[in-house]
C-alpha cells in the first residue's frame, strides 16, 4: 500500500499544480487518498484528507 499511498501523493500533487486545490478532480484524488488511509488505519490522516474534501466541494456548491 506504501506505492499506492506514493502514487496518490503523486497524482494530488500534479492535480493541485495544472487545476488547483479546488478543482473536483483534485478533490476526488483528496477523497481517495482519506480512503487509502482508511484502509491502512491512519485514521487522523484518512479524517483530515475527507474533511479537506468535503470543506472544499461544499465550498464548489456555494461559489
């Protein structure tokens, strides 16, 4: 799961840098990430990655 959690970093980093932090393909990679570490029992990691997720696609809604 370490390449799989490496592979999510890398994605993120490269959805964050042509889209932006906001943009929903950017947010859907975040949401995976949280499930990633979900599954490896990171859970203070997994929280932080959904809420980033979910503040960022409600604040989609509103804009």
């Amino acid at each position: 799961m370490a390449e799989a959690e490496a592979m999510y970093r890398r994605a993120l980093e490269g959805y964050e840098k042509a889209w932006g932090p906001e943009h929903t393909s950017t947010l859907n990679t975040v949401n995976n990430l949280g499930s990633l570490y979900a599954d490896q029992g990171k859970m203070a990691k997994a929280e932080a990655m959904y809420r980033r997720a979910l503040e960022g696609k409600e604040k989609a809604q509103d804009g």
